[in-house]
C-alpha cells in the first residue's frame, strides 16, 4: 500500500477500502507497541484490547467496502464485530481467516466495554492470540484490497 496516495493527494475527503485499511494498520501497530512496552504503574491490557478491536473493525470494514458496501451502510453497522465478520464471510473472506478471538472480543467491543471502564466480570481472548488472529485478518484482507 503506497500511503502517498492517501495523503499526498487533493482528493474529495471521502473513505475508501484503502483508507480504512491504512487506518487499521496503524491501530494493529499501536497494539503492538503497547504489547512489547512493560507496563509501570498501569495495566496497559484494556488500551491494547481497544486498539486491536478498532483494527479489526476497520479491518473488515476495508474488506467489505471493496467488496461492494458503501461507506454509509459500513457506518450503520457501527462497531458490531460479529455482524462485520459475517456479512465478511458472506462476501468472500476465507473460512481458512479464523475470526474466534475476534468474536470472543466483540461484545464488550461493541458495547464500548474498553472505553467505558464497569464494575462488571468479563473475560477476554489472549492477547497474543487476538492479535495472531489479526495479523492474519490483515494479510488476507490486503490479498484482496490493495493488489
């Protein structure tokens, strides 16, 4: 993916596949920061959990915009990981692309569970296994978006 073309360029403002997909690298690389940092005082792991579900979410959302959806209907769906993984799925992304620790993630995702702290058990996928996943997400997504 050539970046110039996204930033360099006058363009209308508008989002594309290559948008979200440049977008949602760099939320998969913040991730991967906050991984390999110690933490000090805080525990870093609810900012990495975010991080790595915007990546997926803007993962998914490149894949089916060059898979035919608008912008806008990408936008109505909001951050439904689940509903984003099957209408995926629907348009092609292959069964061999697990999306397990994705959908282990999506309900407090989608609920804002790791901007808006609760007094409230939750459990969670492996980071390392959540970002694995992701990786491979990405991969798959790129085969198809930007070549």
């Amino acid at each position: 993916m050539c970046y110039s073309k996204i930033f360099d360029a006058v363009g209308d403002g508008s989002q594309d596949d290559g948008t979200l997909y440049s977008l949602s690298d760099e939320f998969l690389e913040a991730a991967r920061v906050l991984q390999g940092t110690r933490p000090t005082r805080i525990d870093y792991s609810s900012a990495t959990y975010y991080l790595l579900g915007h990546a997926a979410e803007l993962m998914l959302k490149a894949f089916l915009s060059k898979h035919g959806q608008t912008i806008s209907d990408l936008k109505k769906i909001n951050h439904d990981l689940k509903k984003l993984s099957s209408l995926a799925r629907a348009k092609g992304l292959p069964e061999k692309v697990q999306l397990v620790q994705i959908a282990l993630l999506a309900d407090t995702y989608n609920e804002k569970g790791f901007e808006y702290r609760t007094k409230k058990k939750k459990t969670f996928p492996s980071l390392d296994y959540l970002t694995d996943e992701i990786e491979k997400l990405q991969s798959a997504v790129f085969d198809r978006v930007c070549k």
